[in-house]
C-alpha cells in the first residue's frame, strides 16, 4: 500500500501538477491532489471506517482569522505600551518641573493615572501616590534608625555587660512601683483629696475630651509619684460617658486597679462646702498660700475657643470659694490667657504641698507666656514705668493721652 502511494504521489508531481501549471489549474487542482493523498493514508489507518475527506479551504480559513486575532492583540499591546511610554515620559517632565509625583510607579497605577477623567483629577491621584511614597520612606527610615540603636545598644550591652545593669534596672523599676503604689494607697487614706470635676463633657468636642483625658492621666502619674501624693477624686463621671470611654482606652485592664476615687456624685455631696475652693483663672480673688486643709478643684476641662466664665459661674451656682493663681504677681505675663493644662496645675499645687515656694512651683508655667520672674509686684512695675515714660517724654504724653481719652468718649457718645 506504502508502495502505491509513493508511485501516486510520483505521478501527480511529474505529469499532472506542472500540466496544471501551464494552464493556469494548479490552484484548482492541488487541494484535489492533497484530499486524495489524505484519503489514501485515512483508508490506511481506519480500512474499517468510511473514507472521509478533510475541507482544506475552511481549515486555511480558521488559519487566517487565527493570525489576523493574534496580529491585532499584538498591535493593541504595542499600542498600549506606547501609552503607558507616553505618560511615563510626562510624569517624568512633571517630575522636573518640580510637581509632587511619585518616583517610582508600577502599570497598574499608571493605567489608572490614565483613565483618570480630568487633569485635576490626575493631580490630585499623583499628589496622593507621592504621599503615599514619602509616608512608607519615613516610615523605613525611622525602621532603619531604630535598627541601629538596637545594634549600637547592643554592642555597648556586650562591651560594658549592661544586660547585668538592665536586669538591675528592671527590679529596681519594679520596687518603685510598688513603693509608688504604697504611698497612693497611704493618701487614700490619710492624704489630702484633690477633686477633678467631670462635668464638661456639653461645653467640649470629642477631641477636646480625649485632650482633658490624655491631661488627666499625665497628672495621675505625676501625683501617683510624688513624695507626698493627693487623694485624687473623680466626681461627676458617669459610666458609658466619653469621659470613661477616653479612660478605658487609656488606662485598659488597668482602670479598675487604680488608687483614686471614682464616683458619679457630685463633690457637694461628699465634702462639706466651707472646705472646697473650685481653682479657676477667671476668679476675682487671688490665691496667696496654699492651705492644707483645703480641698482644691479642678475643672477637667480644655478648649481651643477658650470660654471663659464657664468654671467660674458652676462654682458660683454652687456656692463655693474660688480661687486663681497669683500668677501677675510673681510673673511678667505676656498678652495671653492665664490658662494652664491640668498637668501643669498638677505639678504647681504638689511642688506648693511639699514645699510652699511660689517661685519654685510656677517654674512649671510655659516659658512662652512670661518674660520672667519679677521680684516686685507688676502694679508697682507699672508705676516705676509710667514714671520713667514721664521723665524722659514730659507730661506732654499724659496731656495726649487724656486728649485722646475725651475724644473717644465723645464718640461714643455721639453713635
């Protein structure tokens, strides 16, 4: 069978295909020469099966379709590649204009860069990725830093044997602590109690509770290390208020454990009024000494717009005695609010418990609201600076100033 197949293909190759090639027929003729050769061979393989012959001109054109799908997936990528070279090469001109853009952008972003609808749009998802890119090289700098003060720590540890030392440290950090607590709970007994009034929870901004709170527990601290610490008294705090949430978030397991007292009562209710002072800046009376037999106030309380009158008319609808820091008498103050942060009166009434020194106690104000201790009072300051004023300009600056005074009032008078 082999035999007559190679002598038919013979055939067809010598006499019938260059005949069909002088008369124009070779393409008529050829795919008949291929179905007969393919016949022949199918006849071979399945003699017991029907003969069946293979349609050349669809096959070429499934062919054809199969190349032209793969022509045009491969131009479409060349198209995109082209884009995404395009708009590579416009963040780089932006770059070098001195736009915020990211330095390094995979395709993903950069096809979204794209179908971005508008250039602002465009901008602001750049602005975004540089950001993006600058937060994560802070933050992996920041690692590496922490990194080398490892390794650095740990040299020293092996050259000075300072893991003896921080074993050392560490139970004397613990002792402390527990002779910390001891003397927390000694005040709960026989120390002098300090009120924190929680009822301004109406007046302030959730971010203004949780800055009171993050004040609190600085003071707490302070107070619970101190050599003779308050009695510190939460009044006025309710449960699920934002007061105890701020808390819990804080302090966590360890707010039930604390050596301080918490109560929804009002401080009316547990101390007799003739022993309370509320400590408020907008008090008319100035505090000279500090009494230990006093329970002192204060309101837990921080605002930005500063409100003021706010402590002081609470204290006043309760009938108690208020009290404000001598602050202008030891202090040149700057122009400003005499506010100060809780854990800032908590350092001045605990240096002023253990010691009395006004000038060693308000060392805790911010250097940024005085220009420094006076050892007269300002009143006095004041006089010696209206004299000086007088006899270098003469009276003629206190005549202008009356002028102007009469001037002003006869304006006012008039609208």
């Amino acid at each position: 069978m082999q035999s007559a197949n190679m002598l038919l293909t013979k055939i067809l190759r010598s006499s019938v295909l260059p005949f069909a090639a002088q008369h124009g027929m070779k393409k008529v003729l050829f795919p008949l020469s291929r179905t007969l050769s393919l016949s022949l061979c199918l006849k071979q393989d399945n003699s017991s099966g029907p003969s069946e012959k293979l349609d050349l001109d669809e096959w070429k054109k499934v062919m054809k379709s199969g190349l032209q799908e793969e022509v045009s997936e491969t131009v479409s990528e060349h198209k995109e590649l082209s884009t995404l070279a395009a708009a590579r090469e416009i963040l780089e001109m932006w770059r070098l204009a001195g736009r915020s853009v990211p330095e390094n952008i995979s395709e993903e972003q950069l096809k979204t860069f794209m179908e971005c609808p508008s250039k602002s749009a465009k901008k602001k998802y750049l602005k975004y990725l540089h950001l993006k890119e600058l937060y994560k090289k802070n933050d992996k700098r920041k690692m590496d830093e922490k990194r080398e003060r490892k390794q650095e720590a740990q040299k020293r540890a092996s050259e000075t044997d300072e893991t003896k030392r921080s074993s050392l440290v560490c139970l004397w950090a613990n002792t402390m602590d527990k002779a910390y607590n001891w003397r927390a709970a000694q005040a709960m007994i026989f120390g002098q109690p300090l009120v924190f009034d929680m009822s301004y929870e109406k007046d302030m901004s959730v971010r203004e509770v949780a800055n009171t709170v993050r004040q609190i527990v600085l003071s707490e601290g302070c107070n619970r290390r101190s050599v003779d610490p308050f009695h510190v008294h939460f009044c006025n705090l309710k449960d699920d208020s934002l007061y105890h949430k701020e808390f819990i978030k804080h302090y966590r397991g360890a707010w039930g454990k604390l050596l301080i007292t918490v109560t929804d009562q009002c401080y009316t209710d547990i101390f007799p009024k003739d022993k309370l002072v509320y400590l408020t800046a907008d008090s008319p009376k100035v505090m000279k000494t500090f009494d230990h037999n006093k329970i002192y106030i204060v309101g837990s309380m921080v605002d930005k717009s500063i409100k003021t009158g706010v402590s002081l008319a609470r204290a006043k609808r309760l009938g108690l005695e208020t009290a404000a820091l001598p602050l202008e008498k030891y202090l040149l103050w700057n122009s400003g609010a005499k506010n100060l942060t809780l854990d800032q009166m908590m350092h001045i009434l605990l240096t002023l418990k253990d010691t009395g020194d006004w000038k060693k106690a308000l060392e805790f104000v911010p250097k940024r609201k005085y220009c420094g201790f006076v050892s007269k009072p300002v009143h006095d300051l004041k006089k010696t600076l209206n004299l000086i004023n007088t006899l270098k300009l003469g009276k003629r600056q206190e005549e202008v100033r009356r002028q102007f005074a009469k001037n002003y009032s006869k304006k006012l008078t008039q609208k």
